[in-house]
C-alpha cells in the first residue's frame, strides 16, 4: 500500500471515533503551579479546584435565561480560556463553560460570588491571575475566587488524566481488542507492533496461579480472546498457566536499542512479540534469558484528559515491576531504577523523532520528555458510536428504542427482549420495562426518550414522562444507520426480569409526534361536556356515563341521557422542562427544552359557578378537583387526578404511582393508587356537544337533510340493507322529538313508508346492536361486516370500527319506545329490556341529537353522544371526529310522485301487481318489502321488464344505480 495512502487512511479512521473513544474511566485531578509555570492561552482548557477534590462547575443565572455562573460541588468540569491577554504584571481572561457559555461573576464583599441578573447585565466576567505567584491565585474586582464562594479555599488550576482498565481498551472494538497508531509523527514509523489487534489483560491479585506475575495491563496479541474472556467472565476469575503459556505478548525488548539514546534510563529500546511460556521472573534471568515479565506490564493513560483527549500515553513497569535492559552488551539486564527514580520518571513508549536531519521515526522508550520530538499514541479502528451517530445540529433528539439483533427460539421469547421497546412505566418502581409494540404508543412519552448527554462514547437518555435516565455506551454496527451494540449500560430491565442490556442490539428511530395527553381548544372549553368510561371487553356495558343521586354524590349510569353535563375549566399548565445534548460546529452541547406539556381541568357542575366536581367521594362541592387526561392504547383516555400529593406527573425514580379515577357498574366514582388497566370501568372520553345548542324541539318539522357535499337519502344495498347515502336530490324526513325535556333534546329522523297501511316508517338508526350479535351456537359474539361502513377498516371490522348509518323500519308506540322488526317477529325497543313482555333496551339507537355547528347541523347519535354523522364515498356513518361529521342544513319539504322515478337513463315504473324496469337490460335488479325482504333478485335479460311485486311500498335497487322507491297498486 502506499505509505502517504495507508497514512491518509489511519487518520480518516481516527477522526471516524478514537477522539472519544474509552468509556467512562476514572479521572485523577493534578495540580500544575500556577501562571508563572503553566502557559496560559486561548483555548486551555482547566479545572477549578482548591485540592482536586472540591470544584466549581456552571449553573444558569437566576432570572438571566441562557447566562451562567459557578455553582460549588464535587461535581468536576472543565472551563476554557477565551479572550486571553497580558496588562502589567496580570494574566486576564474570561471563562467559558462545557457548552461555551460565558461565566458570570461578582465581587463581594471579601470574596468572588456567583453572579446574580445584575452582575451579568454589567458584563462582569473578567478575571485575573498574577504573573508572579506561584500558585496563580484567580480573583476578580480585587476579590478572591474561592472554591465555596465564600470563605473556602482559594482556586487554582487543576488538570485531569485518565488511567484505562483492560474492559474500558478492549471496548474500543465492540469488545474485540484495540490497536495503537502514531498519526502524529512525521514521517510515520516504519514499525510498529501496537498496530495490529491487541487485547489488554489485567492480572488481579485474585490470579495467583501464574508464577510471580505482576499486578498490571499486559497487551496480548494471540490467544488474547481467551485470556480476556475467562478473566471478565465472572469476579476472581483466574489466568491459568495454560493460557499464560500458550499466548503471545508484547514486551520492551531489553537487548535491542532501535534508537541511541540513554540505555540505562530505559531509552531507545524497541518492542516485540514472545509467548508466555519464555517469559521469565526476575530471579531466573541470564544474559541468554533476557525476556523479564517486568517488560510485558503497561499502563495507559491520557496525561490531559481535556486538553489532548484521544492521546494515551503507555508506561512500561510498575513501580514494584521496574523494566529490565541490557546496558552493557553481553551483560545481564538490569533494572532501569539504577538509573530512574520510579517514582518520579518513568519508562514511556512514545513515536520518537531523533534531532534534524534524520528523516525516521522510531516507536522507542523515552524516561523525559522535555525538549523532545514525541507523538503520542492514539487508538484506530474505532467501533465507538461518535457523537453524531445520533445527536442533531442544535435540535434535540427524541426516540424510540426497539430491541432488535437475533431472534429468540420460541422457549426463550418471553424472556427475551427481542422484538420489545424500552418503556419507562409509572408503576411506584419505575421499573426498566421491554414492551411488546402491542401494549406500546409510540406517541406516548413514556416509551420516547429524550439524549441529554454525550460523554466517552456514552449516550445519556431520559424519558419523557418520568424523568428516569439510563446511560448507554453504544457500538456502531457497520451498514446499519440507526442500529447499535449496548456496550454497557448502567441500569437492567426488570421486565424481561433482570435482563443485562450489554450485548443486546437496539434499534433506535426517531420518535412521532407526541399524541399523549388531552389538550382542549378554547372553541371545546366554551362546550359543555360529560365523561363517558368504557368497559372492558369482559363486561356486558359498553359504556357508563356519571350521574347524581340525591346526596349529590356521583354515581354510575348506564342511560347516556342521564349522563351529567358539565363546564370544564382549564386549570394549570405543568411543563417538564429538560436538558438536552446537540452537535455545534462538531461539539456537544446542551440546552433546555420543554419535553412535554401537560394542562389540567376541573369540571363545573351546570348547577353553578360553586359546584365542582372533588375527590372527595366524588360529591359535589366548592373544592374543585383537577384531572389529567393520558390516551391508553385504545385511543381512550386514563383520568388522573393531579393533588400536591400526586404532583409527579413528571416523575423521579421515587414518586408515588398515579392516583386514578376510575368506575364500576355498581358503586360510586373511586379514587385509587392503580394503573388504569386495573379498573373494570377506568378509560374515559371527554364528550363534548357543541355549544351545547340544539335545533329547537318544541314542534316536529318536515325537511330534507342538505349538505355542500349531497344531500342525505336512502339506498338498498345488495346486503338488503337499507342504508344511508349521499344523493344529488334529497328525502324528506321528520324530525319528531324524543326527548324535550333533557338538557339537550334528542329526535326521531324518520321516512314514512308510502303506502304502508300500519304507518311504518325508515327510522334512522345507529346500529351497534347489529354489527355485533350474541350466537347460540357458538356461545359468543360474532362480527356481523354488513354493518360496518366500506373504507373505514381494513382486514376484518371489529365491534369498534366506523358504522353505517342505515334505516330500520319501525313505529312509534310511545313517548319513549317505538316497535320494529327483529329477526321477523315485531319487538318493543325501550331504555330498559323486558323478556317477559318482549321488550328489548336500546331505543337511544333510534334517537339523535341535532347539534348547532357554524354552518348548519351535526347529528350524533344518543347511545354514543361521542359519534358524528359523515360521508365516506357516498354512504354514510359514523365517526369519532367532529372534522369529518356532515354539516347539514334544514331544506324544504319535498313532494315526490313515486309512481314514476327515474333512475339515470333507467326508469322504474309501479302499475298494478307489478313495477316495470326499462333500460335495465343486463344488469342486475333486486326488488324488496319495506321489511327488507327480498322479493326477486335477477338479471334483466330485455330493456324492458316487468316483474310481479306484492302491492304496497317496494324498494328497486339496479346495479350501478342509486336504489329507488315505488308503489305498487
């Protein structure tokens, strides 16, 4: 390969993740004497410490939103630098934090304070340190900088260095070793051993099986799996002799110096590759057994963890392990701490270039670095997810997180992960829970998660709703843009019971829209409103609507126009405020943002401006109670009543759980610590009727239902059902009133049956009692498709999908029944059934509200006052969204002569005992009663037939046409 190429290339791969490539060592704080030893410039970056163990560190100024100031603490982080400067005997400079916000502060009266909203307005952020004192004391306005900011002691600039473990090297490629390179140097060495795949492997005091092993790294090139395997697999576990013996390590080569520099400081000595079995204790070396186990021990470090990060340097020896190198050739090795105090230089392997003039560079041993040509060793082929692997330019980023990677056998899935979402749950634990997609919205907050750190290849993740955090050092997977390896990771789920997330392959996308919490517009709070709770699928009553008895306490109903109305006022605004991280010019970031908004309501009895719904049994009372609203799975929501004492709809990991308002058929409203699932009656819609303002029911009316998009008619289909539709011209029905002396009136819409000597006429109908029917035979409910309006599913229709809007023939028989047919015996439909009598509940079918809307009218249904009448490609139904309902408008009373109707270029003409089609020829034409009863069914051979009918009212429907009416004499 081209050496220039092969040098180009390692460089891309460094900028590509070494820079931030170790996980979380541990940092060690030094001090360096202060301006009149440490070069101060723009850019250095230095911690504030009084003895490396007490620190200032940034927090925002109150009432100055985006300027910040010190805050006092153990917590270390660094600030840079800026504007850097000389006047007289002074150093001055500003100071920046981790994100390069400036630093405010004030003089006080004996020492730097932390800035208030003035001290920032006054732009005081000019501090100084003498040229001539040691310990550069920092002061500002003539005042000292304390590290309490007050009568601690003084600051002074300290610097952090990283020692690394085995595990925090071998990560560096997805837990398969490392490598070293030199790109610094120039030119690039010839050899280099550390450039290959290395394992570290620490050798514990628990290891005491291998012969005078010393306690330390040791880089390992074959056989390094195994070694690094069995010590990490388990606490204490032991390098045997065996895998000593049989791999290879990388050790100083004591008797060949690549480079003339000090022999017996250790310097100038190269590097190779021996087997565990010729590495020898100090006690059994001869001049031909020169390999000392000494000279196969490192440590790696980053001497400036801020400043130079991604720069490591490796020291041979310990301090109780001193190296071993041939001085005199011939000679035994002797240990360099002849000639090094080891405790304060040591042996350090560095790319070293030799004075001017000598065009190479050496990867040697160096016991001083001053005044010295070194490049330090940076670590290549990074797997390291880097920053940009998810952060956003100055965004924050929102995700879901899927478990993805090797699909489990089918005895292992419910243990595993796979296939399951990270959700934060609100149980009291706030437990780590991998859900099913089945049981997980992903627009809800508990299963979107906001990054708020970034910080040695490991993201910080909090959740949206329960502010719980969770660390992931993650692994990029090659191909796979969003996909990653959990390297490690600070918490474990506790559904799947316990399961480690190191290992596991997530998926992570960037989250929809948030749809989780009910926020009402300012048109629905001038609404009236009542609180409908839905059943389970185990129980026989849909829906439960509150009621009052006589003490004024709220109780169940299952009548929805007993259903108590109220005024919901808007109570308080709770925002969950959170720190996020983003990518600036290349660098990460952090700012607030508001994760989730969520507003409370109360509900105002309609009785007056002091009646509000409380906690307290439910009753009625000045003491207003306020509820939030969250949207379960089923689109429905959980009421959840927000007190000072349940304030943690924004949660720490030691909140209470949510205190829910739940229903049961046959008690009172209840309050209690439980997830909504728990309760037989706990999901609730908010129902809001417009205005509240109806169409006036003091006297019935004739009219045609008209809208922009058609006017409302009626169509048998080929099912035999009589079904609403869109039509150019529209039926005249009445509108009778049901109930005149609710709240809101509710109506009979009808259309007399021509001809129909016992005066039946096509009810409009809302038929939830149809789409699913009880069977004997099968013991259970059974979906009946007919029912269900065309384009609102797809796949099979369910209890809950959209409607048809049809027409049933039925007869008033009282103020609240009327009889129809079902399953052709006539019936008595009332509020409540009767089996003795023949009387079957469920006459708010057949009854609807005509609600006052800009424009016109909707209508909804009584026995679902959450449903809107509407239009989906001419037949109509309904729908939970008030956007799509029909508007309609109230037109005159049509007189139609039905003895003749034309249909298109078809014509249908009633004569005695029969009806005659003309036009119809080979289409198909079916001709019903006004009980829905087929009478033929066939295909028109001529253009024109006759066809016999039973004399009284028929309903012709011809395909590709819309169904019209005759009478037939």
């Amino acid at each position: 390969m081209n050496k220039r190429f092969s040098t180009i290339l390692t460089m891309v791969l460094l900028l590509m993740g070494a820079l931030f490539s170790n996980a979380n060592a541990a940092l060690t704080y030094k001090y360096t004497a202060g301006a009149s030893t440490q070069t101060l410039k723009n850019g250095l970056k230095v911690y504030l410490s009084d003895a490396g163990s007490n620190f200032l560190s940034s927090t925002g100024v109150s009432g100055k939103s985006g300027s910040f100031t010190f805050k006092t603490g153990t917590d270390a982080e660094w600030f840079e630098i800026a504007d850097f400067g000389q006047v007289n005997n002074e150093y001055q400079f500003k100071l920046k934090n981790q994100n390069g916000k400036l630093i405010y502060a004030k003089a006080g009266v004996s020492n730097v304070e932390a800035a208030d909203a003035t001290a920032v307005d006054a732009n005081t952020c000019v501090f100084v340190a003498s040229k001539n004192t040691a310990d550069a004391t920092i002061s500002l306005g003539g005042q000292k900088l304390t590290v309490d900011l007050s009568t601690g002691s003084d600051v002074k600039f300290y610097f952090a260095s990283a020692t690394y473990t085995a595990e925090e090297l071998n990560k560096n490629l997805s837990n398969n070793g490392f490598s070293f390179v030199f790109p610094e140097a120039d030119p690039q060495p010839e050899t280099n051993v550390f450039n290959q795949t290395v394992y570290a492997v620490s050798k514990t005091s628990t290891q005491t099986n291998v012969t005078d092993l010393p306690d330390g790294l040791y880089f390992v090139t074959k056989g390094g799996k195994a070694l690094q395997e069995k010590i990490t697999a388990n606490t204490g576990a032991v390098m045997g002799m065996d895998e000593f013996k049989n791999a290879e390590f990388i050790i100083l080569d004591p008797s060949a110096p690549v480079v003339n520099l000090i022999k017996a400081n250790g310097e100038g000595y190269g590097f190779k590759v021996v087997k565990g079995s010729d590495l020898k204790a100090t006690g059994d070396l001869a001049k031909d057994k020169i390999n000392c186990v000494n000279n196969a021990v490192f440590t790696v470090s980053e001497d400036d963890y801020a400043n130079e990060p991604g720069k490591y340097t490796m020291v041979v020896g310990t301090t109780s392990a001193k190296p071993y190198v041939v001085v005199e050739s011939g000679k035994a090795p002797v240990e360099v701490a002849s000639a090094v105090d080891y405790s304060t230089s040591f042996v350090k392997v560095y790319a070293y270039k030799p004075a001017s003039g000598v065009a190479k560079t050496y990867i040697t041993t160096i016991s001083t670095t001053t005044g010295v040509n070194i490049s330090k060793a940076q670590i290549t082929g990074t797997t390291w997810a880097p920053a940009s692997a998810l952060l956003k330019e100055d965004a924050a980023k929102i995700v879901n997180i899927k478990f993805v990677g090797e699909k489990p056998d089918a005895a292992s899935a419910a243990a595993s992960p796979y296939g399951k979402y990270l959700v934060s749950q609100d149980a009291a634990t706030f437990a780590y829970n991998a859900v099913a997609p089945k049981d997980v919205r992903l627009t809800s907050a508990k299963a979107q998660w906001i990054v708020t750190g970034f910080s040695n290849s490991t993201f910080t993740f909090k959740n949206r709703e329960t502010n719980q955090t969770i660390a992931l050092a993650l692994y990029s997977i090659e191909g796979k843009t969003n996909e990653f390896t959990v390297a490690s990771s600070d918490k474990s789920l506790t559904t799947p019971s316990v399961t480690s997330l190191a290992g596991q392959t997530i998926q992570i996308t960037d989250a929809p829209a948030l749809d989780d919490f009910l926020t009402l517009t300012a048109e629905q709070l001038a609404q009236k409103a009542e609180l409908v709770f839905n059943g389970s699928d185990m129980v026989a009553v849909p829906q439960l609507y509150m009621t009052e008895n006589k003490t004024n306490v709220f109780v169940p109903t299952k009548e929805s126009d007993d259903s108590q109305l109220w005024t919901v006022v808007k109570g308080r605004t709770l925002k969950n405020e959170i720190n996020y991280a983003y990518l600036s010019n290349g660098s990460v970031k952090t700012d607030k943002k508001n994760a989730v908004e969520v507003v409370t309501y109360k509900f105002q009895s309609v009785k007056g401006a002091d009646e509000f719904l409380q906690t307290s049994d439910f009753k009625e009372g000045a003491s207003a109670a306020e509820f939030i609203f969250q949207k379960d799975l089923e689109g429905n929501y959980t009421m959840i009543v927000y007190a000072t004492s349940y304030a943690h709809i924004f949660a720490t990991q030691s909140s209470a759980t949510k205190v829910v308002a739940s229903i049961s058929a046959s008690s009172a409203f209840d309050v209690s610590k439980k997830k909504y699932e728990d309760a037989e009656y706990s999901s609730v819609n908010v129902v809001f009727n417009r205005l509240t303002e109806s169409l006036d029911a003091s006297t019935p009316r004739k009219a045609t239902l008209d809208s922009y998009q058609g006017a409302v008619a009626m169509n048998l289909n080929a099912n035999g059902i009589m079904e609403g539709v869109i039509a150019d011209k529209g039926l005249t029905f009445r509108l009778d009133t049901a109930d005149i002396n609710k709240d809101i009136p509710s109506f009979y819409i009808s259309k007399a049956i021509e001809g129909d000597e016992d005066g039946y006429s096509n009810f409009l109908f809302y038929p939830t009692d149809s789409i699913q029917q009880w069977v004997d035979d099968k013991a259970d409910y059974e979906i009946y498709l007919n029912y269900a309006l065309e384009g609102s599913y797809t796949g099979e229709a369910t209890a809950d999908e959209d409607l048809k809007a049809i027409f049933r023939p039925a007869i008033k028989t009282g103020v609240d029944t009327v009889a129809t047919y079902v399953n052709g015996d006539v019936v008595t439909v009332a509020k409540e059934a009767n089996e003795e009598k023949g009387i079957a509940a469920g006459v708010e079918n057949f009854k609807f509200r005509v609600m006052v809307v800009d424009g016109g009218y909707v209508i909804q249904p009584l026995g679902a006052t959450d449903k809107y009448l509407y239009n989906l490609n001419g037949r109509l139904g309904f729908t939970e969204d008030q956007e799509k309902a029909l508007v309609i408008t109230l037109g005159d009373e049509q007189t139609v002569d039905n003895s003749t109707i034309d249909a298109s270029s078809v014509s249908v003409i009633a004569i005695d005992g029969a009806i005659i089609v003309k036009g119809a020829q080979g289409k198909k034409v079916t001709v019903s009663n006004v009980l829905g009863q087929t009478i033929a069914n066939t295909v028109i051979s001529s253009d024109e037939a006759t066809i016999a009918a039973p004399k009284g009212y028929v309903t012709v429907a011809v395909e590709g046409e819309a169904a019209v009416k005759a009478i037939v004499k």
